[in-house]
C-alpha cells in the first residue's frame, strides 16, 4: 500500500522557517510528479508546489521567491524548505504523489501554524 508520511510542521514565528518532508513508501517515486497542497480552516485546498520527475518546479504566486520544493529520489522523499513565513501561511499542508500510470496519492497532511 502506498504510503506517503510528512513530517516537520509546527508552529513559528512570522519571518521564520520550516522544512517539510514527505517520505514515500510503496510506489516508483522517481517517476511521480510531487507536489505540496495547503488547506486552511473554512478555505478550499491549493497548490503550493509541485517538482516533475525531471526536476522542474512550479509554484503558486503567494509562495513564489520564499518556498523551494526539492526531491531526493535514492530516499524517496521531497521537501518544502519555507522561509519568510506569515500568518496568512498558516495551514495543513499535504504531500501529494502523481503519475498519469500510478495514479494520485496524498499524505495525512502537518500543521504549520505561523504566529507571534
């Protein structure tokens, strides 16, 4: 069973950092695109990032210049390395896998809390 745990959420000041990890077990991780999605209370869930199997990334315009996504396929795990964090970052923030042949899978999702 795929399997996709994240880890390294919690709760920061505004302006600084936290890096999220996402550990991947049971799938082909290096042929899945990978990607972080955030939710906040009463809001929809959004694209954070994503990083194709090639390495090319995206982001969303509200993260863009403070967030870098990042894989490490021989540990099958991806990072979000966040700095300049604000409030309005606050959310659960997911791990998603996706592949047009392996299909979609998400994680459990980490808290990131950002407030005095």
């Amino acid at each position: 069973q795929v399997q996709l745990v994240e880890s390294g959420g919690g709760l920061v000041q505004p302006g600084g950092s936290l890096r999220l990890s996402c550990a991947a077990s049971n799938i082909i991780f290096r042929i899945y695109t990978m990607g972080w999605y955030r939710q906040a209370p009463g809001e929809q869930r959004e694209l954070v990032a994503t990083i194709t199997r090639f390495g090319s990334t995206n982001y969303s315009d509200s993260v863009k210049g403070r967030f870098t996504i990042s894989r490490q396929n021989a540990k099958n795990t991806v990072f979000l390395q966040m700095n300049s964090l604000k409030p309005e970052d606050t959310a659960v923030y997911y791990c998603n896998a996706h592949s047009g042949v392996g299909g979609d899978w998400w994680g459990q999702g980490t808290q990131v809390t950002v407030s005095q």
